[in-house]
C-alpha cells in the first residue's frame, strides 16, 4: 500500500527536511516516528527539500507500508509520536505509480515580511525587516522573473551537480495587510535558495539599490558567482504541493 501524507511544521529548530550528520531534521523525525508504528525502518520520499529554518503549510511525503489501517487511524498514530512543530494534515491512499517527487505538477512558495516594528510572537515565521520598501516597484521588476529561465545566478546549487537550472514560474503575487508583505511564487519546482534569492533581490529593488535593467542582466548572466543577496529563511513557507 502506498501512502501520500500532506504534512506542517515549523522549520525553526530543524536543520531543514532532509537527513543530517550535524543536526536533527523533519524528515529523520517522521522516519523515527514511523519506524515505532512499522516495526521497521521505513523510508519516505518527499516532493522536495525544505532547508535550516524554512516551513511548510502542505510538503508532501509518500512511503510503502503493508500495516492495514485507515486513513484517519494513520494521521491519529503519526501525529501521536510527532513534536508539537511538525503535525500530519492529510493522509491518503493512493495509486503505487504515484512518486511524492516525480509526480508534482507545481509548488507554491510565500515569503512572509514585517516592514513595521519587530514582533517577537512571529520571528520565528516572518522576516521582521522593519523598514518601509517601495512594493509596486518591486511588482513592476518581478515580471522579469515570470516564464521559463535558466535561474543558475539565483541557485546555490552548481551546475556540474544541476546541469539543468531552467524552471518555469507561473506567477509572483504580492499582498499586503498593514505591514505585512507576503511574496506568493508559484511555479513548476525551485532551485536550493532559489526563492530566498529573488526575495532578496527583490528587497534590494525595493531599496531602491537596483533597478529593473541590472536585475535582467544578472538572470540573463546565468551565473551563480553574479552576488545576489538571499533573504532569511525564517520568511519562508512551502505552501501547497500541486499534483499532476
């Protein structure tokens, strides 16, 4: 039987989702939990990496299991073993062709940004910058970033690891309540750093320290030694996975 799960947690106090030497990750929590209910180890597969610090509203695990229990007795047993930061929203029963992974038709991505004074009771959550930035600027020079690009200049990741850097972003949508700003980037997949980096390039246009002309040429650039400014990753949230 091959399971979807849909799962939130607060990335503060995690060295991100993936398995590390150094720290304790989202994905090695939900592999011990699972472990005391299978009795064995279990491997699970995610739609993507999450990294130090960032969070999730909806990331997406899949994994194999031949213990016969519902969906709901499922979410109830997982979440009984999980930390109060991490809890499983959703669980379903799907086709043994669907990949956690492979099978993703589009992620959606919110950077969430305080401009007013800072607020202790979010921190954790939203980038408390404090200072007033100019937002229809920053519309009028996120256009640049719509439609399929070679991001390589916004990636931490080397291209002799990724050759291929082109992704495909469908929309940038900017909301604002009061001094908060969110960032909503939705696209076909996201490069490591790749949306903290056009956050805070975006940031900077907002400054006033770059216009829309130099933000061109540095994607056109498609070089990841071009110094880009990457924004914290306390702001970030994996929103939604979309499936095909």
């Amino acid at each position: 039987m091959r399971i979807k799960a849909t799962v939130a947690y607060n990335g503060y106090r995690y060295c991100g989702w993936q398995v590390q030497e150094n720290g304790v990750s989202i994905q090695a929590t939900i592999d011990k939990a699972l472990g005391k209910i299978t009795k064995t180890p279990s491997e699970i597969f995610a739609s993507g990496r999450t990294d130090a610090g960032v969070h999730a509203y909806g990331q997406v695990f899949h994994f194999d299991t031949e213990i016969n229990m519902s969906e709901i007795n499922w979410e109830n047993a997982l979440n009984s073993l999980l930390p109060e930061d991490i809890r499983i929203q959703k669980i379903e029963f799907v086709a043994d062709d669907f990949h956690a992974r492979y099978s993703v038709k589009r992620k959606r991505y919110c950077y969430f940004l305080n401009q007013g004074k800072a607020e202790p009771f979010h921190y954790q959550t939203v980038y408390q910058y404090g200072r007033t930035l100019d937002i229809e600027k920053m519309e009028e020079v996120a256009q640049v970033f719509l439609g399929e690009h070679d991001f390589s200049t916004f990636s931490a990741t080397k291209k002799e690891i990724v050759p291929n850097q082109v992704k495909d972003i469908h929309e940038i949508i900017f909301r604002q309540e009061e001094n908060l700003l969110s960032i909503e980037f939705i696209g076909t997949g996201f490069l490591r750093y790749m949306v903290r980096m056009l956050v805070g390039t975006l940031i900077q246009v907002g400054e006033g320290k770059l216009t829309k002309e130099e933000v061109k040429e540095m994607l056109e650039a498609k070089d990841r030694e071009v110094r880009t400014v990457t924004a914290p990753a306390c702001g970030l949230t994996l929103v939604e996975v979309e499936y095909k």
